[in-house]
C-alpha cells in the first residue's frame, strides 16, 4: 500500500492542528482513511455494518491516542496498526461467524462461459477460505493480498518482525494448498513472498 507525499503531508497537517487544539484537523483524517479502514473491517468480519462499527471505533482509539504518533513513519502505517488492533480485540470479544477450514467450500474451477460470474464466485470462495484460516495466518495473508499492503507496511501494522511476517504468508499459503489443491497453481508471483491471482483487493461498496 503506497501513500502519495500530498496525502501524507495532509496527514501531518491535520495531525499537528488537533494537537494544536482544532479538533475540525481530524475530519480531514476521517475524509481520507474512513474507506480504507472500513473495507479492512469487512475483510475482517465479512459484515457491512459490522465494519462501519469497527472503523468507527479505529478512529476512537487513533483520536485518544494521537499524540503517541511518533512520526517514526507514516500517519496512514500507524492509523492501519490501531484498527488491526481495534479489529483484533473485537473479534475476540464478539468472534464473527466462520467456518473451518475443513468444512469451507473449494473455489470452482475456472469456467469457459460466465467468465466474469464464475471468477466472482471463485474470488468469494478464496476469500472464504482465507476467513478460514487460524487468525495468525488469517491477518497477514487479508494485509497482504485483500489490502495490497507490502511486506514491510504489513509488518508494522501487526507490530511483528518482516521475517515473521514473510513466514506466516507462506505457512499461510500452504494450509490453502494443503486444503484447496486446485489453488496449487495459483499461489505464487506476488512480490518477493508470491502471491494469488484471485486475492485481489476488491473494494466493498
């Protein structure tokens, strides 16, 4: 996930303008991040409404604990680690409804007619196997591939080493190997960790 200097510099500013006593800085913030952290949520919990809850709630904890920004890299990295950490706790308190990866439908293989309308039903079933997964592997592979976040932006969101990172995307693209064989051919390419053509992000309107 790249984030263009204007944005980062709009961040800044409206950072220094809440600590300053504006509290109008932080709509701005809320302007620019509150999709992104709600289509990040409903990765999570699969829940519209549930989502917008959760994002709202994101931006609760960054406006309390704003001043702990140590500007140390960007607003945007910083602002994504609280809601992970909001999203995280959450879902302890209030688990949402999945399956397990025993009982997760395979994605269908690839159809010649209803192209588009069978890519989407396969997108769904990958995402519902990735939901599937145990929730260490769960984070890094939605940060990853659903969010486009890159190795480095991804580890400090969930606060762990790139090495712990990178080993969790792979133990994580095994279990999908290992539970969805036809998927075997299509983990791999993405990065220097590879990657799945189907986990795209796609935004939820």
């Amino acid at each position: 996930m790249s984030e263009a200097p204007a944005i980062a510099n709009d961040d800044l500013a409206d950072v220094e303008r809440v600590l300053a006593g504006d509290a109008r800085g932080f709509e701005g913030i809320v302007r620019r991040w509150q999709g992104p952290l709600v289509n990040m949520a409903w990765r999570y919990c699969r829940d519209r409404g549930r989502a917008e809850d959760l994002a709202q709630e994101a931006f609760v904890r960054a406006w309390r604990g704003l001043s702990g920004w140590r500007r140390e890299g960007s607003f945007s990295t910083w602002l994504f680690a609280v809601a992970a950490n909001v999203y995280r706790n959450e879902l302890k308190r209030f688990p949402t409804v999945t399956v397990a990866m025993e009982e997760a439908p395979e994605p269908a293989e690839h159809a010649r007619q209803l192209v588009r309308m069978e890519e989407r039903h396969r997108e769904d079933s990958v995402r519902r196997a990735v939901l599937a997964l145990p929730a260490r592997y769960r984070e890094p592979v939605l940060l990853y591939y659903f969010h486009e976040m890159n190795v480095d932006a991804a580890a400090r969101t969930l606060k762990m080493p790139t090495g712990t990172l990178k080993a969790r995307l792979a133990r994580g693209r095994a279990l999908l190997k290992k539970r969805f064989p036809t998927l075997a051919g299509e983990l791999g390419g993405k990065g220097e960790t590879g990657g799945i053509t189907h986990l795209k992000r796609n935004e939820e309107a």
